[in-house]
C-alpha cells in the first residue's frame, strides 16, 4: 500500500508546544505548563522502568510525526511509561497544587517521587491530581499509560488498522498537562446560565466575601456579594451570533482568590415560526451552515501543531460561508472551542461513541433505508452503557459554558445506541438550554429535539414534521489531489470525480438543488461531510495537510446567501 506522511508546515516545533492557557473559561494566573520534551519507554512488563531510552514531545500522541518517535505504533498489551522532572519555585506553591492531564488515552497512573498519586479511565476528559503532599525539591512525574482500544471506552474513529472511514488509533497524551496551585479558599467552578439580558452565575465556593467585575460597552459593571448564586442583568445586552460574537470578559475575585472567565448573552428554544418547527437563535430562526468537522491532523493526528492552526481553520472556513462546525465524535482542548466563542462558529458536539460498530446492521441496512427501529441496541451491556452516560455528563459539564456550543448529539448511525427514548430526556435534563439530536442518522425513537437524517448515494428529500429537520451529514464528494493524499491506492468518499471543476459543479447543484428548496419545508441546518481529507477518506473540501482547498471560495459565499430562513 503506497502511503505517504504529510505535514502541515515546516516550521519547528515550540520549545512548549500549545502553551497557551488550557482553560480560558476558569482563568488563573499560577499556571505551568509541563508540555514539550519527556522521556518515553515502552515495555510489556507491568512495572515502572529504570531508565528511559527516548524522548517524545508532549502532547503529540505516539502515534504522529509532531511526536518524534518515528510514527510508532503501539502494539497489543505494549505499556507507555511517560517521565518529566520538574522544579516548583517555592513562591509559585500555595495550599493546593494540582497536576492537570486535559486527555490521555486510555488507562492512566500517575506517579510522582515513587508514590503512586492516582489513575483514571477514558480517552476524552480532563483531570487532575492534587499533589501537594508528594512534591519534593526536585519531582520527577512518571505517568504509566494502557492503551488497548478497548471498546468499552469511548474510542471515536480510532482503529488497529487505518482504512476507509476508520483512522489511526491515537495512544497516550495527547492534550496539555499542566500545573496550578492556589489557596484552601478558592472558586473550584462556576455554572453560567444567560438570558439575552442577564447572566446568573452559580459559584461552587467555601469563600463568602466576593467581587465580581464585568466589562461591558456601558463601562464596568462591579458588585460585591456573599450568596453564591447571583443573578445580574445587562444594560444595552449585545447578544452573540456567529456575525457578532460579542463576549463580555469578568473576573471573580476575593481576598484568596481570582478567576477571569467571559460569557455570551445568547439563547436556544424550538418555536413554530410561520406554520414550521424552528431553531431559533436570540428568538429569531437560524439556518445552520455547516460541515462534519473529525478534527484531524495530518502531522499530529487528534492533536494540531499548535492552537493557531485551529484558530486558521475556523477563520478560513468563517470566510468560506459557514456558521457551524459539527464536531465528530471526538472532544477537542478547550481551548478550541473558546475561539469558537471568540470568532462566532456553532458547534454541535457529538458525543463519543464506545461499543461494538456492526457495519452490516448500522452502515449497510440503514442506507437501503431500514432505519426505524427505536429498540435498537438492546443488547448493549450495562458496563458500557455507564461508561456512555457517564462521559455524556462529563462532556456537558466540561462544555457548559461555551456560547458556541448550541447542539449535542447523542447517538450517531446507531453505533452503540441503546434504550433511546430513556437517555434522551436523562442527558437533556442535565442542560436544558441546549437543543439535542438524539439518533443523528437513522434508528429513530420518539425522543429528539429534531428529526435528523443522514443522506448519501440518493436524493435528499424531506417532508414537513413537527419537529425541525437536520440533515445533519450528506454529501461526502471526492476530489482526490494525488500531491497530497495520504493513500496515493485507496480511495474513500460517497461520489467520486476526476476534476476540480465536476467536482465543484456537483458541488453547487447539491446544495442549491437539494438543500436551498427543503428550507421551507423546515430544514433548519445542513452539515456536508466534511472540512478536510482524513487518512483514506477523501472528501474533504481540504486536503489533509490543508495545503490546497478544493472549492471556489466564491461559489461557497454565493451558496451561503441562499441558506437563510425567510
């Protein structure tokens, strides 16, 4: 098989990759970073190693060329042991010290001087340790990393073997790890809820005295309170959209503490509008112009080179026409999705699948169009089931807070689906602001905030239903430039063409013959497959190493003035 290693650029690698502070949401000013050069061992023995033969760069998953190890590739039952010696100055050390993994895949232990600090399960969260009682003059971190793909974990797009839909399996760290210390008296979190005039603000918090300080095109709003739940309204609110991402910045301060965070004034609900079932954004429909966003690399697989080319990439495809991302199976750094917030692009974030994938039942069936079975999944095992609904909640949690994240689906193509009509309204309650697909695709329950469909290889048609209607992925056309394909054999894709024009005319007629003329029936957003390349699949409007984008920017902008909601 004729494969070839793309990169998105040449220039060095920082001395600390993605050192920008990780949670821009619950900002303090102690922060170091631990990213950049660790030693790395691999071994079959479940123990800690006594020396280190490499070295790999933090947090590229083993996996990527950005990682230094020469694209290795984890074997089964083959352990990772990570090191990094550090200094704390003692000035930077208040009460608490807490070491701060955002992702690591997917058993991990953590050891520090020799004394074993903790160990958690999973891929896609973040989370921490304190160890203020373990730290020494000089500290060296081990960190002890399982990754077998098992699929009781969520596991996302991850395989052994790279094929078709399927792509490289990510192991290890591959989101920032970091340190913070502050006092016994802190703001250990903070719940924003919003009207389109006033931000409430749960603080989980032992403190009682508190300031809070926002900044608003008025001037600054400032008020002292004990309570730690409060409700402040906005004069002259300026509310967020995509077009106007307007986020006011505040900070939360008292005699041992301070954070700095922002909000955005915006608001979701599903209203008849004209006889139809809307989304409206702000009170007013919204037509979601979007793309099916993996999210990844061609050099770093999950894990982009730096934060700047997240940020190029929500820019570019901002300039190309399109308000929303939806973010495929897969839990990007926060730091993602504060410049989501911060340049006005919609996500809507897939939950991360686990289980067994059937690609005769889920793929096959459901595309000649067997698709309605609301009972779908009913022998899915309770372990799996936990570890779903669990990283459901987590991933809610973790996101609550982000204005631009509008939409969450819950199951996609059936893959691990289960008791659909019962997780629906479990997972909505948790965040009732949000709107929720509950079967992105096809095995339909009566449970969902809209009806969604996938469509590929046919016509996309639709009839008027109670609820709004998504196409929430079609498209999927292939355009294959051979300078930059990472398989120059295989191709995978949902309508192949030879040429950039075919292409781009298959293009417009997609959109403008079958999407624009569904609006009024109460199509309310469309998410073509997809921003990019990945691996074997290429039907991306880029390529992988997003060096040449297939489509005529001014064909995009003109497509995009027809998808409004009149």
């Amino acid at each position: 098989m004729s494969k070839i290693q793309l990169s998105s650029d040449s220039n060095p690698i920082e001395v600390i990759p993605l050192k920008e502070y990780p949670r821009p949401q619950f900002k303090r000013d102690s922060y170091i970073c631990l990213n950049g050069k660790w030693d790395i061992e691999f071994s079959f023995e479940d123990k800690l190693p006594s020396s280190f033969s490499k070295e790999v760069i933090v947090p590229y998953p083993i996996e990527s060329t950005l990682a230094g190890l020469n694209n290795k590739y984890l074997e089964k039952n083959e352990i990772i042991f990570y090191r990094k010696k550090f200094k704390l100055e003692k000035d930077f050390v208040k009460d608490i010290v807490e070491l701060h993994f955002d992702s690591v895949d997917q058993i991990t232990e953590v050891y520090l001087n020799n004394k074993f600090v903790g160990r958690n399960e999973g891929g896609y969260i973040p989370f921490s340790f304190e160890i203020q009682d373990y730290l020494e003059d000089e500290n060296e971190l081990i960190v002890k990393v399982i990754d077998n793909l098992d699929i009781k974990y969520c596991y996302g797009k991850q395989t052994f073997e790279s094929k078709g839909m399927w792509y490289t399996k990510t192991s290890g760290i591959w989101k920032s790890v970091w340190i913070e210390s502050y006092s016994k008296n802190n703001f250990k979190g903070i719940k924003i809820n919003v009207t389109l005039d006033s931000v409430n603000l749960e603080i989980n918090t032992n403190i009682k005295k508190k300031r809070i300080i926002i900044n608003t095109p008025d001037g600054i709003i400032k008020k002292d309170f004990q309570v730690n739940n409060i409700t402040i309204p906005i004069p002259n609110p300026v509310n967020w959209t995509p077009e106007n991402p307007y986020l006011y910045k505040f900070t939360l301060e008292s005699e041992d503490d301070q954070i700095s965070s922002y909000f955005a004034l915006r608001t979701l609900e599903i209203k008849n509008y004209k006889g139809i079932s809307r989304i409206l954004l702000n009170k007013k429909p919204y037509f979601f112009h979007g793309l099916l966003d993996q999210g990844y690399f061609s050099d770093g697989i999950l894990t982009p080179k730096t934060n700047k080319k997240f940020e190029e990439e929500i820019i570019a495809l901002k300039e190309l026409g399109f308000n929303t991302l939806r973010k495929h199976i897969k839990i990007e750094p926060l730091y993602f999705y504060y410049l989501c917030d911060k340049l006005g692009m919609i996500v809507f974030q897939d939950f991360v699948n686990n289980g067994k994938y059937h690609f005769f039942k889920e793929t096959v069936l459901p595309t000649i169009g067997l698709q309605n079975n609301a009972k779908y999944g009913k022998h899915v095992k309770k372990e799996i089931k936990d570890i779903f609904l669990k990283q459901a909640k987590d991933t809610i949690n973790l996101l609550f807070n982000s204005p631009s994240v509008c939409y969450y689906t819950i199951f996609n193509e059936g893959w691990g689906q289960f008791d659909t009509d019962k997780v629906f309204p479990k997972i909505k309650e948790l965040d009732p602001s949000r709107i929720y697909d509950a079967t992105s695709g096809w095995f339909n329950g009566k449970n969902s905030d809209v009806v969604s469909k996938h469509v590929y290889f046919k016509e996309i048609k639709v009839q008027k239903e109670n609820k709004p209607i998504i196409i929430s992925e079609f498209g999927g056309y292939v355009y294959k430039d051979l300078k930059h394909s990472f398989n120059l054999e295989k191709t995978y894709g949902y309508k192949i063409y030879k040429t950039q024009e075919e292409f781009q005319e298959g293009f417009n007629k997609l959109y403008n013959e079958q999407i624009v003329p569904l609006i009024p029936l109460g199509v309310c957003g469309c998410i073509y497959t997809q921003v990019s390349d990945v691996e074997d699949e290429t039907n991306g409007l880029f390529t992988y190493d997003r060096k040449v984008l297939k489509v005529n920017k001014q064909d995009l902008l003109e497509i995009s003035k027809n998808l409004k909601i009149d």
